[in-house]
C-alpha cells in the first residue's frame, strides 16, 4: 500500500490524492458524442503538451517543468496511445526524451510514470533505437542504488522489454547488475523473484551469457539452483522454476539432477500432503482447496523434460551422441516412490465427486500434467490401469477442454505405456470412445478420437475398429469436417492394409472406403491407387475383386473411385468372370456410367471399352458407334482418344490380326517400385506413433499368409507403363532408374568447375566461374516453392570485346518423365560484351520428382574473344535442398520433438529413407573456420531449419521440407557428428519417404561442405 500512496499522495503542487488534470481530459474524451470530437480534442491536448515541453527546454527558459507537471503531460500522452490502440505513437513521440526524463526522478511516482510509459513505447523500434543506450546507462544506476522500489521499477523494464533488443543481453554490466540482484543474500524475495524473470529475459536474447566463460557458467548456475533450496518458499521457487527450465533445455540437463528430490518433496508436499484430510498446508498457498496448483504444473513439466522414459533412452542415436538427459534408474528409491504417489493421488482426487466447477478444472488439470509424466516413472500395471479408467471417465464431461486433454493424455499413455493400456481401453472401454466419436460436434475432439483409435489398433481389433469408422464416414449427421474425413479416409486405407488377415476383407473394405460419395469428392487417389497395385500382385484377388466391382456398378450412384478402379481393374481382368457376367454386359455396364463420370473418369473408361473388345472382338459395332458419338466431344482429350482408338479397330478389322491389340494392351505385369504411395499421405498427418502397431511402417502389405509372391518381390505404385498412357493422365509415375540422355553424357566439364558448383548449393548468389577471360555470377531467386529462377551474368574480363556469346542449358533427362524441366531459358540480353562490361540470362527451373545433385543441368557456353573461339562447359549445382525455405516465423524444433520424429521414421520405414557417410574429409581452405560453425553456417544457408540444442557438444541436428511439383513434400531429418581432432564430419540422413532422397539430400551437404 505504500507504493500506491506514493504514487497516488501529493507529490507536486497539486493538492488531493488524484492528478485533476488528467482526470478532466479522460471525462472530456468520455462525454464526447462524436469521434470526430474525441480527435479534435486529442489533437488539442498534442498541441498544447508539445508546447509546454518546448517553452521549457530552452536554456533560457524561466518556465521550467517540474517533476509532477512532467508526470501529468507523459499521463495524458500515454493514455492517448492506450486508447488510439496505438496509432498516435507519429504524434506523441516527441516526449521520448521527456519520459526518459522521468526515470531519472527521485520520486517514486514520477520514475514508476517514466517507466511505465517507455515500456508501453520501446516495442516500436524508432524508440528503442533512439533510447537504447540512454535506458540502459539508467538501468545500470538504478540497479546500482539502495532504493528497493528502484531496483523493481528497473528489473520490471528488464523483464518486459529485455526481449526487444539484443543490446540488453549484450551488456555486460547490466547483466553483473541483475545476477547480483538475484544472487545477493540481502536481497528481499519481492526483488529476486523479479530479478529471476528478468535475468531469463536477459539469456534469452544472449544465450552465450552462460556459456561463453565456463567459470562464470558453473558458479552462476549453481547460485540459481541454490535458490530452490528452500523448499517452503513457494513463491519465489515458482518464479525461478522457469530460469531453471531453461537451463535444462537450452543448456544441460545434467546441471539440474540434484534438484531432482527437492522437486519431488515440493511436489509430494503439495500434491500427496496437502491434500490429506486434516492438513495444516498454509491456506495462501492454497487456490480452489488444491494446494500449490500453478506451481505443481511447473515442477512437472521440468521433470518431463529432465527425466527420459526407457522408451525413450532406446533411441540409439541421441543416446550415442552424450546427451544428458536423466533415466529413471537415476533416481533413487525415495524419490520415485513419492513422484509415484503423486500421481496416484492425483488420480485418487479426480475420482472424488466436486460439486465446485473450478476445484474440478485445477483437479483435472493436474491429473492430465502427471499421468502424462507417470510413464517416465515406470508404472506398475495396476498404476496404468487406474490411470486409464479415471481418464475414460472424463470423457463424459460437459466440458470442451476437458475431453480434449482427456484423449490427449490417453493417446500419450497407450503410446507410452503399451499393451496393458491398450488392452483396458479395449476391453472396457471401447463402446464410450465410439460412442463420443458418433455424438460429438466438436471437430479438434473428434481428429483426437481417431487419433486414440488408430493408436491402438491391432490385428485383434482391426475389423471392430473399421467397421465402426466406416459406420461413422457414412454417416451424414457427423460432424467431422472434410480434412478430417480425407486423413481417415487415407489411415484407414493403410491401417486396413496393415491388419488385414483376410484378403478379401481388405478388397471388400477398401471398396466399401472408395463407395462413399462425400468422400469420394475429395480426390484421395491414393486409395484406390493401392487397391489396384494390389489386385495386380495377388492373381487370388482379382475374380473376387472383379465381381465386388460388378456388385457397385449396378447401383444407381456409384462414386468417381469406384468407377476409376473398375476401369483399371475390370478392364485388366474382365474376361475372368465372362461366365457370370459376360463382356457385352461389362461394356452396357460402363456406358450407364459413363456420362455422369467426370471427363479424366472418361478417358479410362473409352480405354477400359478397348480392352473388352479385345476380349470380344464381337461387340465392335457397339464400340465403334460410341466411339463415334465421342467424336463430338467437347473436351480434346477424349476427341482424340476415340479417334485413335476407332483407328486401331479399322487396322485390326481390316487385318483380321488381334495381335496388334494384343501387343498395345498387355496384361499390367508386377508393380516393382518398393514404396506405398500412401506412406506419403499418412507422414504429413499427425502423428500417433506406437510401439505396438507403427501405422507407417515401411511395408504396409497384408498379412503374409494372404500375399502372393508376386507382393514380396515388389510392393507398389500404381503406374501406368508408357505404352499404356491412355487409362489415365491422373495415374501415378513410374518411379524406376531411366538412363541418362546420351547428349548429356557426353558433356565435357572444364577442369575447376567443382568451386563454382560447390558454393551454388549453398549459396544463393556467388562467383560460378571465372577465368582471365569471363567471370559468371549467378543468382537463385525462388519463384515458387518447387520452380527456381536462375540470372546468369557474364562479365567480360579482357581489354577485347567478346563476340559471338550463346548458351545451352543441357538438362540430364528430357524423355520419360524428367525429374526437372527447363521451363525458360533465355538467351543472353546481348550477344557482344564490351570490354569489363556485363550482359545477363535468366533460366527457370521446375523441380517435378527427387534426383541426384550429380545429375544437375550443365550451361555450355559458347563465344570468341581475341582471335580465339572458346567452349566451355559447367555443371549448375542445384540439388533437391535447393527447394528448402526457411521459415523465419516458424517457433523452431526442439531437440525432444526432434528425436520424437527421427524415431517414428526409423520405426516406419527401418534403413528404407536413410543414408549414412562417414569421416567426411573437410576441405582445407575449410579447416580456418571451427568445424561447429562451419557446418551450422553451411546448413542454414541451404535452408534447413537448425534444432535448438547445447547439451550433446559435438553433433549438429538440422530439420528441412523438400518441394517437388509433382511427387510433393517430403521432410528430411540431419544429424552430423563433427570431429575437430582429424577436421572430419559424419552426416545421416533420414526422410519421410523411402528411396534414394535422403541420399541426394547428404550428397548435397557432402558437395557444400567438400570443393
């Protein structure tokens, strides 16, 4: 109360306890009708400050403000730009240095008013450009004075603005100032909490605070644990705890495995004692009868991310890499038995019946934080059932945010914690988490129950789970938006695939999926994609499926999949069931359908229409006769496609000789590429890894007792052959290795082109080539996020003009389906570059599919200078990571969410996606620059995302998307070792899909970090 009077009291020559003239201009702007009104008057008060503070800044001014006339102008000009939601800053910054005036007061109120309003301004950075080094040198003095008010009045600006700008993490002296604060034993807790807050304000901006000086990093780390040593003083542990949490984070989490049981008393005392009947826990401390809460939140999270489960130590890489995280069988006996309580006690309070709303929600949660954190504490099988029959009970709570974190947590448990959680939600609990999907309307609650569900599915309850989503797809009244019905439709596909121990069930199920209209709009063709790749590697399918496709045709409506897969399908293998239904009717069946099909739908359907004529030459009259009709079609396409195709008949007619038709449409033989095309879909959707199902695994086949040989040797994707291009345009790409043009083959490169090339890939302008003749500069400038634009410019180096200049860019494919095109190239602005003059070419390259950086375009240039006709060619280094953008408003990926990823996919996909390259020779020119940095300074100009880390030393993780226009997105994991000893690196990589990609993403480092 002292603080308020003294801002508050008379402290200028006004009398009374309120400053009148601010009170008048707040009532003035109220009473105002208009807002035109509100201006003038705002404007008029502008004015008439700006000219007190200029009649009193002169040398000779008689009218000098005094400290409360200050305050009350700086009081109006705040509360102008609080109430114009900031837009008047143009019109009060004027009283900057004014303001900056009022910190330097000795009175309270006054320095609290200076303070107060520069924190509301420095967020602009006109201000705090202009104000920075002068706030500072005021900081450091009143940080340096006996006043406690003072020193929080100046930790508070600290704490508010220090984030602003780098130049406050970066000065020495106010950082001394603050720790000393912090540190100090005759420092009150009122200063050290606000000491501690702004301390992490002060290291987050400047990181090397702690670990530049080794000496100073370990004293001052330990004088901040130290202050957690009073275990009763909650406040100020609660506001050190996120100092603390950064340090585990950011630096080492080793520093802080002595707070370990400290932590564990506070949290037993607060969770386990507290809430005992009869205790005499201090009732300040209490909010909602539960003891602590705020601060038992913050102590579990820092557990959570001290202590590794040993589902999570079993990740070899970062285990082998040093990292410090804490295992369980660290901790001793006493402590892990009073974190354990702790959480049985929390399920214990949220089983109690609360009739108080909001000692339900602090209760709730509670429970969620530490039955999230029980599975690093290696529970007992009852702890686990316990855990998940209080959490389904929650699922019939009223309310929103409860259900949510419900499911959340029981997705984490049965992930974490295996079989025993997943067989009580089965068995006990599956009718309610069915239930809540059919009845919620909420969409987040709905994608996390098909999260949980996928989590534990298995071989025993595949078909329960299927049956009841496809149940819930089909039904009109859900309320799942159409994301969430595409990324179901696509996991159940997969999971459907993964489970199956019934191959016809999986057809039968699959075209059940593909029958469904609503879902059938949103153009999944991956679905139907792998149900044709299957059919076509399992000759056991194919009547069945024939038949089931027959069954959907004879409906009234059938859906676009449905009718794209009978025409693949059907027309592969329709004289296997001409017994039952004969080819005439096939074809009657196809012209029912045809013209309500979309015109892609079309053009496989006039194909399908060839295949049963060649099957039975008989019904060519009424092939012929809709051909014809089709004739008249508006879309070219299928104008085209009926001419050629009733010219193929003439030519077989008049032959009398099927073999043409035979040899034009042969059986689809084996789909050989070892890749899933839904793997692609699946790894971009959230992720609910589990031990027990790997719902991305890399062969995602049916149960080996129902596969063919045929689906062992060659797992698929579902392409077209060229010589089939007519079923459809939408068909996926062969994916298998073509040769090279011989054109490009042949190229010879000039001797140093490697230096050029080597720094293209990471850089995104430079020096390509130089010679005493020409020097080349290049610029990459991105013109989406899977084309590039490259501006060549030639500089002419001699005292003779060059004559003659002509390029060639020389791509390595243009036939069958080129993994790049060269979708521009101009030719150079000017054919004749006068003496130390330039000319420019720009070059555009669409990336469509992953390739090799040793299979970049080559630039053959060609021109004469001094007599002499000059040829040279140079190989562009643009690679796959020359597609990477980095995110600058991306919050960035924590080393824990990167080992999270970098384990789902060796669980998915095992080596299928990674590539290892050890003891890589750095180059010399190289070896000047710390190898840490040389390579961190390298990836993060190729645009990968560096992961935050400081506890494992040696080792660098970096994280990317790779855009191509026609395969997609693919993520991509790095990890680098670095060895400073012999100047040698060790890159992995692994990606999200399987193939050679992680390869070209390593090659790629390799060639920027090796000339």
């Amino acid at each position: 109360m002292e603080r308020r009077k003294s801002f508050l009291g008379n402290t200028g020559p006004s009398t009374g306890t309120t400053i009148k003239g601010l009170q008048l201009f707040i009532a003035d702007l109220r009473a105002s009708q208009h807002s035109q009104d509100q201006e003038k008057r705002i404007q008029s008060e502008i004015f008439k400050v700006k000219q007190y503070f200029n009649s009193s800044s002169g040398k000779k001014s008689k009218d000098k403000l005094d400290g409360y006339q200050r305050k009350k102008y700086i009081l109006k000009l705040a509360y102008i730009y609080i109430t114009s939601n900031t837009s008047k800053l143009d019109d009060i910054i004027f009283a900057l240095r004014e303001t900056l005036e009022l910190t330097r007061a000795n009175t309270f109120s006054e320095k609290f008013t200076g303070y107060m309003t520069l924190s509301l301004l420095f967020q602009h950075k006109q201000v705090s450009e202009e104000l920075d080094a002068d706030i500072m040198n005021q900081l450091i003095i009143d940080l340096s004075a006996n006043n406690e008010n003072y020193l929080a009045l100046a930790l508070n600006f600290i704490g508010t603005c220090g984030s602003v700008t780098p130049e406050f993490g970066l000065n020495e002296d106010l950082v001394t100032h603050v720790f000393q604060v912090l540190r100090s034993p005759t420092s009150t807790q009122y200063l050290k909490k606000k000491a501690a807050l702004a301390f992490l304000t002060l290291i987050k901006g400047n990181p090397t605070i702690l670990t530049d000086n080794a000496q100073r990093k370990q004293i001052w780390i330990q004088r901040i644990l130290s202050l957690l040593d009073d275990k009763n003083n909650y406040r100020l542990t609660l506001t050190v705890l996120p100092l603390v949490r950064y340090i585990a984070d950011k630096l080492n989490p080793s520093y802080c495995k002595r707070l370990i049981p400290q932590l564990a008393e506070i949290l037993y005392n607060s969770v386990v004692v507290g809430t005992s009947p009869g205790s005499n826990f201090p009732t300040e401390y209490k909010f909602a009868n539960m003891p602590n809460p705020w601060l038992i939140l913050k102590i579990v999270s820092l557990l959570n991310s001290l202590i590794i489960s040993p589902r999570e130590s079993s990740f070899d890489q970062i285990a082998a890499s040093g990292s410090q995280f804490i295992h369980i069988n660290e901790i001793d006996s006493e402590t892990l038995g009073k974190l354990r309580m702790c959480v049985m006690q929390a399920i214990d309070l949220a089983s109690r019946k609360s009739i108080d709303m909001m000692e339900r929600l602090v209760q709730n949660t509670i429970l969620f934080s530490l039955i999230n954190f029980a599975s690093k504490l290696d529970p007992s099988e009852d702890a686990i059932v316990n855990a998940v029959n209080i959490l389904c009970s929650l699922l019939e709570s009223s309310e929103i945010n409860v259900r949510y974190l419900t499911l959340d947590s029981l997705v984490k448990l049965c992930s974490f914690s295996g079989k025993t959680a997943v067989d009580t939600v089965c068995k006990d609990n599956l009718d309610s988490i069915f239930y809540l999907l059919n009845t919620e309307r909420d969409p987040s609650i709905v994608k996390k129950v098909i999260d949980l569900l996928f989590t534990f599915t298995n071989v025993d309850n595949i078909k329960t789970i299927v049956e009841n989503l496809l149940k819930f797809l089909g039904n009109s009244k859900n309320f799942a938006t159409s994301d969430i019905k595409s990324d179901l439709l696509v996991k159940l596909a997969v999971f459907t695939e993964r489970y199956a121990t019934d191959s016809n069930w999986f057809v039968e199920t699959t075209l059940k999926l593909l029958s469904l209209s609503d879902i059938a709009s949103l153009k999944d063709e991956e679905v139907w994609h792998r149900l044709c790749q299957i059919v076509v590697n399992n000759p056991e399918l194919r009547i069945f499926a024939c038949e089931k496709l027959v069954d959907y045709l004879q409906e009234n409506q059938t859906s676009e999949p449905i009718l794209k897969s009978a025409a693949f399908i059907i027309g592969e293998y329709g004289d296997l069931i001409s017994e039952k239904v004969t080819i005439p009717k096939l074809f009657n069946l196809f012209t029912d359908k045809y013209f309500a099909s979309s015109n892609l739908t079309k053009a496989m359907i006039l194909t399908t229409m060839m295949q049963l004529y060649k099957f039975q030459p008989e019904i060519s009259s009424h092939v012929i006769k809709f051909f014809q009709i089709e004739l008249n079609s508006l879309d070219i396409e299928l104008q085209r496609r009926s001419f050629e195709y009733l010219k193929l008949i003439q030519v077989v007619n008049l032959s009398a000789n099927i073999n043409l038709l035979n040899l034009l449409f042969a059986p689809q033989p084996p789909f050989n590429s070892k890749s899933n095309p839904l793997l692609k879909r699946l790894a971009h959707l959230p992720s609910t890894s589990n031990s027990n199902n790997n719902a991305s695994a890399s062969s995602l086949n049916l149960n080996s007792r129902t596969l063919s040989a045929a689906e062992k040797e060659a797992s698929v994707t579902p392409t077209i052959q060229s010589s089939r291009q007519s079923h459809s345009s939408s068909a996926l790409s062969v994916e298998s290795i073509k040769a090279l043009d011989s054109y490009y083959v042949q190229q010879k490169l000039v001797s140093n082109w490697r230096e050029g090339f080597s720094r293209m890939i990471h850089y995104k302008q430079g020096i390509l080539f130089i010679s005493p003749l020409m020097k080349i500069i290049y610029r990459i400038n991105d013109v989406g996020l899977s084309q590039l634009s490259i501006v060549l410019t030639y500089i002419n180096q001699t005292e003779w003009d060059i004559t003659g200049l002509s390029t060639e860019i020389i791509p390595s494919r243009t036939q069958d389906n080129p993994e790049y095109i060269i979708s521009k190239s101009e030719v150079p602005s000017s054919s004749t570059i006068a003496p130390h003059k330039r000319v420019g070419q720009t070059v555009e390259v669409v990336i469509r599919k992953p390739y090799s950086i040793e299979e970049s375009p080559i630039i053959n240039i060609n021109f004469r200078c001094g007599g002499s006709s000059n040829s040279m060619n140079l190989k562009l280094g643009l690679g796959v990571t020359a597609t990477m953008k980095k995110n600058s408003e991306s919050p960035g990926t924590s080393l824990q969410q990167f080992v999270t990823r970098w384990k789902t996919l060796r669980d998915a996909l095992d080596k299928d996606g990674e590539y290892h390259l050890m003891s890589l020779k750095i180059s010399e020119e190289h070896k000047k620059t710390d190898s840490s940095i040389l390579v961190f300074k390298t990836l993060e100009r190729m645009g990968f995302e560096m992961v935050e880390k400081e506890s494992i030393s040696n080792t660098l993780f970096a994280t990317g998307v790779i855009h191509t226009k026609t395969d997609g997105n693919f993520g991509c994991l790095i990890k680098i070792q670095y060895l400073e000893e012999n100047g040698t690196v060790s890159i992995t990589g692994r990606t999200t899909t399987p193939g050679p990609l992680a390869k070209y993403i390593v090659d790629c480092i390799r060639h920027a970090l090796v000339k």
